[in-house]
C-alpha cells in the first residue's frame, strides 16, 4: 500500500497537481511512506509551526449525515477568495484534484483532505495528500463531496456543469481534462518506475479507473469512470475505460 500511494502521489505530481513531497524508506524488509510537512519549516532555532485550516472548518460542517449537503467542491471553490493570496490558482489547481480523483476512484476525497495552509506569503491551498486508489464497486463512480449540479457522480458532464466556480471556462476546463488523461495513459510504466508490484499494479487494473485508452466508436456516454467521453463529437474522443 505504500509504494502505492507513493506512485499516486507522484502520479498527481506528473499531472500538474502540487502534492506532497514524499519518499519511500526501507525498513526491516517493508517500506515507510515518508511525508514532508507542509505546515512546519525548520530552522537553525527550532520548527517554524504554520497556520492550518482544514476544509470542514472552511465549509463550517461537521461528519454527521445532516452536514453532508455542505461537503461540495464547488462551496470549497468559494473559499479561496475569502483566504488565498492567489484564489484563481487555487480554484483551478482544486478542480485538477477533483479530476484526478475521479480518474484514479480516490473517494476518500472527504472535507478533511483539503485544507489551507498560512506561509509567509500569505494563505494558499495545501499541497494534496492522501491520494490513494479505491476498488469500483459499481459502474457508477461516486467521490465522497458534491462536483456540480449532479451531485458526487464522477462524470465529465459534472465536472464541466460548473466551471466557473473553479475560473474557468468550459473549454478550459475540457482542456484540463484532456491534458489530464493524456499523461493517465502512463500509469502503469510510472506506477513500474515507483516499485508496484506487477501483482498490484494487474489488480488496480481490474479494479479502478485508471486504464486509459483512445476510441472513435464510443458515443452517448459522459462518465469520467467506465467509458469517460472527455471531448464531445463522433470524430476525436478520448476516454478512460475501466478494465474489468
């Protein structure tokens, strides 16, 4: 599991996302997942300690199921104007990580893995952490808060049914996903460089959404996970196909 989500987060890295600085360390015959932290700095005196706010205090819910209506991507869109120094960055750079999570099936994408973080520069988005793929269950892929107007499905038409909440345009917004899944077509030649087992690698394949492949005969269907139409019209598609 942790050469896993070592390769997912250099994975996101690869995919324009800022994720955390990580390493593997060998110990006793197994790995240690190492993590930067990016709420302290070291320095000649002592750790320098950051100001950290997660998303649940930023979207002011709680874990409870009555709560549940306020864990929404786009309200967490609205956040950065009110805390970063660079709010348009940020939005864009947050609808980067709902993509990837929908393309590699991370629904552990909960209020309490986005967070803002106080530099000296000012409040800015924390880099991604815990990126990690889950198993599909279902054909129907579903991420843990709200993506747009149709509710948490992992589909293209949720993800593009709100782009300007994350400043973009559609065909922005259509761009970032396609770029997005050209460099997915990889994953396995990356998650290989990364140390994952062919077992491992052979069951996330089974598993997730994370083959990606290109097809022209492909029509009426918009899900990022299962058959995921990216760009609309019979002549130039892109997709990432589920293998089962």
């Amino acid at each position: 599991m942790q050469r896993i989500e070592y390769a997912t987060g250099e994975l996101a890295r690869r995919c324009g996302i800022a994720a955390c600085n990580a390493r593997l360390e060998p110990i006793r015959g197994g790995d240690v997942l190492m993590v930067e932290r990016f709420d302290r700095e070291y320095t000649d005196c002592g750790y320098l300690r950051f100001g950290f706010v997660s998303g649940m205090t930023l979207l002011d819910c709680d874990e409870n199921y009555l709560d549940r209506e306020r864990w929404s991507h786009p309200l967490l869109a609205d956040e950065p104007r009110r805390w970063s120094v660079k709010p348009d960055e940020d939005r864009r750079e947050l609808f980067r990580r709902i993509v990837f999570n929908a393309a590699v099936t991370n629904d552990d994408d909960h209020p309490r893995n986005h967070a803002v973080c106080r530099t000296a520069r000012g409040w800015r988005l924390t880099p991604a952490y815990d990126l990690v793929p889950s198993p599909l269950v279902s054909l129907e892929r579903r991420l843990a808060m709200t993506i747009g107007n149709y509710g948490r499905t992992a589909s293209t038409y949720n993800l593009l049914s709100q782009p300007e909440r994350f400043a973009l345009t559609t065909e922005s917004a259509r761009q970032e996903i396609e770029k997005m899944v050209a460099t997915l077509r990889i994953w396995r030649v990356h998650f290989r460089a990364c140390g994952v087992s062919a077992k491992d690698i052979e069951y996330i394949a089974r598993r997730s959404c994370l083959n990606v492949s290109s097809s022209r005969n492909h029509r009426n269907n918009d899900g990022v996970c299962g058959s995921a139409t990216i760009l609309p019209g019979p002549s130039r598609k892109i997709q990432l196909t589920c293998s089962r």
